[in-house]
C-alpha cells in the first residue's frame, strides 16, 4: 500500500491496484487478531490496524441487525469481507449538491457481499453507500481508506426524505 499510493493521487488508479491484494487478505480468516473481531458494547465494532501517512486499515465488526445509513467517504476506500456476509446498497446522487441539505439518491445495486468479497469506493461519483447486516451472525470486514474517517465531517444521507446532513464517526475501540 506504501508503493501504491506514493505519489498517487487518482482513487480510481490506487483502488484498482489495491483491489487484488485485500482480495488476496481477506481470503485468510485469520488476518484479523480475534480480539478485533469483537462488536462494540453498544453499536458495531471499529479498530484501527494501521496507520499511514496515505492510508489507514481498520477492521469493522458488524453485528447481526447493525448498519450504516446512506453516507459518503470524501475519499478512496476498499472494504474486504473476511467473515460472514453484508449487505451493501450503492447510491448515485443525482443533484449537483448546490441545495444546503438536499440531495437526491438513486439505487444503483443491492449487493450481498459474502466473504472474499471486496466492494470499492471511488469519490466523487462511486461512494456513497449503506451497510446492513441482515444475518444473525457478526459480519468481520477490513477497510482500507485514503484518510482516517474518525471524527471526520462527511455526509450522511436520509434517502426517504431527499435531505443530507453532516456526521463523523466515532473514534476507534482500540485507540
Ligand atoms: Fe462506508
């Protein structure tokens, strides 16, 4: 990933070759430690495996009946099934986001990522999208993203209503 995004700045040219080597990973049910295949106390699990100057790798535990609404990265981003199954719904917006608080969504694709699936995310037209865990079992995914997502404003998106809002995610369970 260092040779990768060294002096790379297009997320479609880093995604693509970054695409086969998680693929590869997530292949292997123990590449993630199993105290990072935990769920959180009180929502879904995220701990942070490495951090670099261009990239970051998390490990995310969704647990049966978790997900995340409709919301976009603001960067390139790979997410790698490694246990279990998620559900992931892709979203073209289709306004020019010049309305504060506006935005129209469309479905592009209902996925059913099973594991050794890796779903890419390419800003600005190919990131937005909702998670769901439909099964009753934990779904275990290594993230691998352009910038460190924690406490960072992005947009979340309420589908129903063609409205957008500002959100961060919370910090990591480990550190
Ligand atoms: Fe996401």
């Amino acid at each position: 990933m260092h040779d990768i995004t060294r002096g790379e700045n297009s997320p479609a040219t880093i995604v693509a070759a970054a695409k086969p080597l998680l693929a590869k990973l997530v292949q292997r049910p123990d590449c993630v430690e199993s105290k990072f295949k935990k769920r959180g106390a009180t929502e879904y699990g995220r701990y942070m495996l490495h951090r670099a100057p261009r990239f970051n790798v998390t490990a995310v535990v969704w647990g049966p009946g978790d997900g995340a609404k409709a919301h976009n990265h603001d960067t390139w981003g790979l997410v790698g099934v490694v246990e279990n199954e998620i559900q992931e719904t892709r979203f073209r917006r289709l306004d020019d986001g010049a309305k504060t608080g506006y935005a129209k969504l469309e479905v592009k694709n209902v996925l059913k990522n099973s594991a050794g699936t890796v779903s890419c995310l390419v800003p600005p037209d190919d990131d937005i999208h909702e998670m769901n865990n439909v099964s009753d079992r934990n779904t275990v995914e290594i993230h691998v993203y352009g910038k460190d997502l924690a406490e960072m404003p992005r947009l979340r998106f309420d589908v129903a209503n063609d409205s957008v809002k500002t959100f961060a995610s919370p910090k990591y369970q480990n550190c």
